[in-house]
C-alpha cells in the first residue's frame, strides 16, 4: 500500500513539474517573441492553450500529490499567464477598433 502512495506522489510531482514547464514555456515566447511572424492572435491563442494545459496538469498533479508546493506554482504562474493573454487580446480588439 506504501509502495503505490509513492508511486502516485511521484506522478503527481512529474505533472507538476510539467505543468511548471508549460508555464516557462509560454513566459519565453511572450518575452522572446519567438514566433514573431505568425501573427499577434496565432500567439493569443498558444499563450491561452499552454496556460489551460498547464492549469490542467497541475489541478491533476494537486490531486495525485496531495496539493503540494508545485501544485500551488503551477496553478497561479498559468492563471497569470493566461490573465495576460486575455488583457492582450483584449488591447488588441481596442486598438483594431479604434482604428
């Protein structure tokens, strides 16, 4: 019984770490502008889909891993994320309309 509370600990540390890694992921091609050709709505809407996978993996890693620290990170760094990809785009329906 020790052995697969362990076992789900430990998936439940990998998917927050992954959903963690979403979130830096996400963070670097809003501040690198890596995909500078594609379009400001093409990056709108990466940004929203990275940060809800991320939430997503991180509210599974909180279930599998008794909420711990990473769960916490990964939720709030994604939601922030997505907050801005929500203010983005809304700035860019303004500016599109006051033009």
């Amino acid at each position: 019984m020790m052995e697969r509370e362990n076992i789900e600990e430990t998936r439940g540390k990998r998917l927050a770490l992954g959903s963690i890694a979403l979130m830096l992921v996400s963070m670097t091609i809003f501040y690198t502008q890596i995909i500078a050709d594609a379009g400001i709505y093409i990056e709108i809407i990466l940004f929203a889909a990275l940060s809800i996978m991320g939430i997503t993996l991180a509210i599974y890693s909180g279930k599998a891993s008794k909420r711990s620290k990473l769960f916490v990170v990964g939720v709030v760094g994604n939601s922030f994320m997505l907050m801005i990809s929500g203010l983005l785009f809304f700035v860019m329906l303004a500016v599109e309309s006051s033009t």
